[in-house]
C-alpha cells in the first residue's frame, strides 16, 4: 500500500502495484477499493477529509493505524508531541462528544465530569438518558 502511494500516478510502476499478483482474489479486491475510490485529501489545518471517510473509518474500525494520506492533517496539533493511536483518538472524541452533550444538560460539577466517560464506556448508559424533542 505504501509503495503504491509513493509511486508515481499513472506510472508503469503504480500499474504493476495496482496487480497486486501476492495478494489473494479476496484481498486484491479489497486493495483495489480502497485505493480505486480516488486519493484520500486531508488538507492543511482542515477539519474534515475531502475524500476517503467512509474508507478511513472502515479501516479504523479494522484497527489500521497507517495509511498514506495526500495533503497534511494537524488542526491544532503540536509536532513536538507524540501522535495518538487510532483506538485513543477515537476513544477520545467519543469523550469529548458525550462532554459537550452533558455540560448543556447539567452544571458543573463531579457528575458532569465522569458521566461524559461513562457514557462513552458503558453505551447501554446511554439509554437512561432523556431522549432530545
């Protein structure tokens, strides 16, 4: 996959990648819809993909923690830390989702505090919680 992003578009190399004659019929197909769907765009300081969602979040869901993306993704990112892994960063903004939604229902306190992991842990949580209008 790497080696395939790396060469050259529409080169004689990326043609011979794209046969993928090591992988399996299964996996050749799979390679070939993750790469035939277009270029994965993560530009510059942009919060969201231009390309490619649906395919990174199947591959996060498959716990892949690399893949070459074109442009450069790093809102508010601090290159002197280290990156976080695929689960973490998912993790985290399941967290941070379920904090925004409680700090609007509640005030501040312990309560709002752990019950936004809470909710982000134990799912069946969730359905204790008063449906929105």
């Amino acid at each position: 996959m790497l080696a395939f992003a790396r060469s050259e578009p529409d080169s004689d190399e990326q043609d011979r990648l794209y046969r993928a004659p090591h992988l399996s019929e299964r996996d050749r197909a799979w390679f070939r819809s993750l790469i035939g769907g277009g270029y994965i765009w993560w530009d510059t300081g942009q919060q969201h993909l231009t390309n490619g969602q649906h395919r990174l979040c199947a591959l996060r869901a498959a716990g892949i923690e690399v893949l070459p993306v074109y442009g450069r993704h790093l809102p508010d990112h601090d290159e002197t830390k280290p990156s976080q892994d695929a689960l973490t960063h998912a993790r985290r903004t399941v967290e941070d989702f379920w904090l925004a939604h409680i700090a609007t229902a509640l005030r501040p306190g312990r309560l709002s505090t752990h019950l936004p992991r809470l909710l982000a842990r134990y799912p069946r949580l969730r359905a204790l919680l008063p449906k929105s209008e």
